[in-house]
C-alpha cells in the first residue's frame, strides 16, 4: 500500500525512492520530475511535486552539480564569525533573496590562528561540486587563479587581480579626526589596525593626512598597534592613557578597538568624553550600545554585501563585471566625543 501524501518516511533523509512510494509512481519519473525533463504527464508531474513538497525532499548538492555543472548555491567564505561578517551576510542575504539562489556560510578559521591562504583552501574544498561562486570576506591573497567566479569584500591586499568591494578606508580616517580637530583636539592618538591589511594602512593614511592638512606633526609615540582586537588595543590605550601628556582624543581603527579604548578609559577612571574622545570605525551594533554611545565611521555593511551578490551575479551569467567598486562612509556622532578638555586647552 502506498504512503500516503504528508506521511513521512522512517527518521532519516528523505530519498527519491520515498518520494515514488508516496507519489505510487518509478523512482525514473520521479527523477523526470525533479530535473524537469519531458515524458511525465501533468496530473502525474503535480502529484510528484506535491509529494516533494510535503516531504521535504532535497536533491544532493553534488549529484545536482554533477548532472547540470551547477548546484544554485552561492558560497559566503569568512575567517569567523565576528561582528563585522555578520553584518555584511545580512545585506548578502537579502540582496540574494528572489534570485534563485541559496547561500553556504563558510568560516575558514577553525583553530583560532589566522592561516594565510585559509581561502584558496576553502575554495578548493567548495568550488565546483558544493558552489556556484563565492564572496570572500577580507582574503589574505589574490584570488584570480579560482576555478570560479570571486568577489573579495575589503581584501588583505586592496583591489587586485580579481573583483572587488570595499568602503572608502582613507577618507573615512580623514573625516574621523576632522571630526576631533573641529572639537578643538590636537593631541590625537591612533589606534591602527593590522599592519598587514590595506584596510588599516589607509585608515591610518587618513589620519595622518587630516593632521597634516591642520599643521600638526604626528606625535609617533600616539601610534600604537591595536590589531583591530578589544583586548589588545584596551592594552595599548592603557599605556597611551598613562602617559604624563596623554592624548585628549584617539581614533581607533575599527569599533573592537574603540571599545577597548572605552574600557581602558573606564578602568583608569576617565569619563568619556569629558576627558576623553573616542571615535570608532565600522559602526557595527554594537557601537550604538556601548557606553556612551560610540562615535564611528559607518561603512555601508549591508551594501557592501549586496553590491558583491549584483557583481557576483553579473559574472555567473558570463558578462562582465566592474573590476572595484568602492563606497563612501559615513560619521555618526554619537556622544563618545566632545570638546577638548577645558584644562588641556
């Protein structure tokens, strides 16, 4: 007696022989059905549909690759899952939505040590019979020898040899400490990202250029490396709010290190902003949470997720994409800054 239509299968995944027993239908017509080929009648071809449906039968991601070259699936390769990924998989997500596609989030850092060329490891795990094509988020390395089409969010290197989205890094710093010098700060410190990443250098290159352009020489003892990590630039703000002339402001290079800054501050016991200003970058959530709210440079997280699927897309149905795309930020003053300190004037 066959299976009736809702009724599922012993616990396990449903296979293309429950669908028939369900269906009363040969596994080939199933098969007829699923890839959408001739020679199934209409009445016969719903039925089988509605059994899918009902059952919840999904084709294996390689056999479907292996019968079509295509599998409908989009990788969204991160090192982690860190607040800055996440936000951009939200805009990937809904700029995805209606398309036809699926998404498979990929984190390739697993033993918590950041591996050069985690990427064109991932990619090669992935590409071909799991993935259509990928977005990688921040890779440490040029991706254009991939067997498919890439789009590289914010890489290590900058815009090279493949397609890439990123925010304007450089004229983000300089707004950042325009932001200060118009509060009357001049001792600005900065707390710069990972040496190693384009994303840092430039942030760093607008700070010094916003000095500059006020007439300030850089005080190279306010430089210090944050890694773009809470815990150590909360250690380096500490050395930096230490010091017999401290700075009066800093800019952090990412918001994990505006809110260790924020909490060097608080452990030394100096209130923000009145004796201190703090300005992040990113504006990830948790900016607006912290206490107090933290001023930041917003790059467009969501966008830059949805204008890597359009550019990803475009090279899937083999025409040709833009080479860089790059986005403009956004300073969000929050109540993290303020004037310079009355007794430092």
């Amino acid at each position: 007696m066959d299976t009736a239509i809702g009724a599922r299968p012993g616990v396990g995944r449903v296979t293309i022989a429950d669908v028939a027993r369900a269906a009363g239908v040969s596994i080939p017509t199933v098969s007829k059905v699923i890839n959408q080929r001739d020679g199934v009648a209409p009445s016969t071809m719903l039925r089988v549909q509605q059994v899918v449906e009902e059952l919840g039968y999904e084709t294996s991601l390689v056999a479907r690759s292996l019968r079509s070259s295509r599998t409908g699936v989009i990788g969204i390769l991160v090192t982690e899952f860190e607040p800055f990924s996440t936000e951009l998989l939200r805009g990937i997500s809904r700029a995805t939505t209606g398309t036809g596609y699926e998404l498979l989030a990929y984190a390739g850092l697993l033993t918590g040590v950041d591996r050069p060329g985690w990427e064109r490891r991932s990619l090669s795990r992935l590409s071909g019979t799991l993935i259509d094509g990928a977005i990688v988020v921040t890779p440490t390395t040029a991706l254009s020898s991939s067997s498919i089409p890439v789009v590289a969010i914010d890489p290590h290197t900058g815009p090279e040899g493949h397609a890439t989205v990123d925010a304007d890094n450089e004229g983000g710093g300089v707004d950042a400490v325009e932001h200060l010098l118009a509060l009357g700060h001049t001792r600005i410190a900065h707390v710069h990202g990972r040496a190693d990443l384009a994303s840092a250098q430039l942030r760093e290159a607008g700070y010094r250029r916003a000095l500059a352009a006020a007439g300030i020489t850089v005080d190279e003892r306010l430089v210090r490396d944050g890694g773009y990590q809470e815990d150590q630039s909360a250690r380096v703000a500490h050395e930096l709010l230490t010091m017999p002339d401290r700075p009066t402001a800093v800019f952090a290079a990412n918001d994990s290190a505006a809110i260790g800054v924020l909490r060097a501050a608080a452990a030394l016991g100096l209130r923000v902003p009145e004796d201190l200003s703090v300005v992040g970058f990113d504006d990830v959530p948790q900016a607006a949470m912290t206490n107090p709210p933290l001023t930041t440079v917003a790059q467009p997280l969501a966008e830059l997720g949805s204008r890597a699927v359009e550019m990803l897309l475009t090279m899937l149905r083999g025409e040709p994409a833009s080479a860089h795309v790059r986005l403009p930020t956004t300073l969000r003053v929050r109540r993290s800054t303020g004037p310079v300190p009355r007794t430092t004037r």
